[in-house]
C-alpha cells in the first residue's frame, strides 16, 4: 500500500470512527473510502468489518470506564446480537438483501421525524428495572438488530439508539448500550467474513489502527458533551443515511 492510499484510509477512517462512536453510521464514510481503493464489494464490507470492530472495542471500552452503560443488561443483550449476526452473514451469502432497503427507508424516516419533534426526547434517563414483557422486548430486539446488522446493516447504530431511548434511558446512556451491542455485531460478521475470504487485511489493519483513535476521540467527544452534541448529529446522520439508502436503490 502506497502512501497516498494509506493517508486516504487513515483520514476517512478517523473520521468514520470519530462519528460512529456517537451515533453510529460510520460505515457512510468508510464504505465508500474502501470502494476507491478497487477492492471487490463483499470484500470492502468484510476489510470495513474488520476495521470497525477495531474501532468498536474501544469505543465500547470508553463508555464502560465512563460508566455510561448497563452492563448488567448488556450482559444478557450482547450475547443475542452476536448470535444475530452470525445468522445474518450466513443468510446474505445465499439470499440479496436488497429486498430490505424500502422497508429500511420507511424505518429511517419514523425515526427521523419522531427524533425531530421530540425536542426533550432522551434529555433525561428514567432509571427503571427492565424485567418481564420489556425485557423480552430487549431480548427481541438484540437478536433482531444483531441479525439485521449482518444481513445488511445501514442505520444499525441508529436503530439501536432509538431503541435504547425509547426503553427510557438517556441518549449517553443510549449510545453506550448501543456501542456494546455494535461491538458484539461487529465481531460476529468480521469473524465470518474472514472465514469466507473476503477480507484484505493489509487495507484493515491500518485503517482499524486509525479507527482506534478516532473512536476513543468520538466516544470522549460525546460523553462530555451529552445530549447537546449526540441529539444534533444523530438526527443529521439519520437524513444522511435515508438520503444514501434512496440514492441507492434509484440507481
């Protein structure tokens, strides 16, 4: 790898990283970074997997030592959204997940608008226990985002956000769960996309290095600034992806 690329990679990786710590959606930067490099498609999701789960482990360990995660829950959600993913990437080896990006549109605009409106929405966490019908509901919810994650993945992080949010915690809070249940996802399909191949390491590795940093700058970002600064860019990189998703399937 020439200089030109490595730079490349490392910029739009750190920045990738920086934006995904917070509210997901990395993957609109670092996807399209991969593919002008000439590398294959699966291969570019796969060395784009691998590179973020780089970065996702550190941003998941950042939230912890801030203490902005329920790792009581997380203890019994990331198991399901690894599981999930591993059932995903087996799945979309043999079927197109193309057939989802109407329905993922339609979810990303209720989303959008729903944020918008919502002015104090996930300004306050309201500190409950999570037991019977809610917590099947968080269960359900793990398996099924952790599963989406590998079969396609756009707008993972936000859909896990507004999740979490919706259960009652704060966006911090939100973005910490959802960063643990990203990792575990992360992990899962950048496991399986080795095992079939369709990996370049000598793109990942150097551009996970830099999605290291990025992520620990993102994660930083986010939690001293709260809500005032995740609430914002969520709701733009929300329109970024259902203006991407649109963009794509017009093609």
């Amino acid at each position: 790898m020439d200089l030109e690329i490595m730079g490349f990679l490392a910029l739009f990786g750190f920045l990738g990283a920086f934006i995904d710590a917070a509210v997901g959606g990395g993957g609109l930067i670092t996807i399209p970074a991969l593919m002008w490099t000439g590398l294959p498609p699966v291969t570019v999701l796969g060395t784009n997997k691998v590179a973020a789960s780089m970065g996702s482990v550190f941003s998941f360990l950042t939230f912890i030592r801030a203490g902005k995660m329920d790792i009581a829950l997380m203890k019994k959600l990331c198991p399901l959204s690894l599981i999930g993913s591993f059932a995903g990437v087996l799945l979309v080896q043999h079927i197109s997940s193309e057939f989802l990006r109407p329905l993922i549109i339609v979810m990303l605009v209720l989303v959008f608008f729903y944020t918008v409106f919502k002015k104090d929405w996930g300004k306050d966490s309201k500190p409950q226990k999570i037991t019977g019908k809610k917590m099947i509901l968080c269960l359900i919810m793990a398996f099924t985002l952790g599963f989406y994650d590998g079969f396609f993945g756009p707008g993972t992080g936000s859909f896990i956000l507004f999740s979490f949010i919706m259960i009652g915690f704060d966006f911090i809070f939100a973005t910490g769960n959802a960063k643990a249940m990203n990792f575990a996802s992360n992990i899962a399909a950048a496991i399986l996309f080795t095992y079939f191949g369709s990996v370049d390491f000598t793109y990942a590795v150097p551009m996970g290095i830099f999605m290291i940093i990025g992520a620990i700058a993102g994660s930083k970002v986010a939690i001293s600034k709260g809500v005032s600064y995740i609430r914002p860019l969520f709701i733009v990189v929300t329109a970024v992806l259902i203006g991407k998703q649109i963009l794509t399937m017009l093609e």
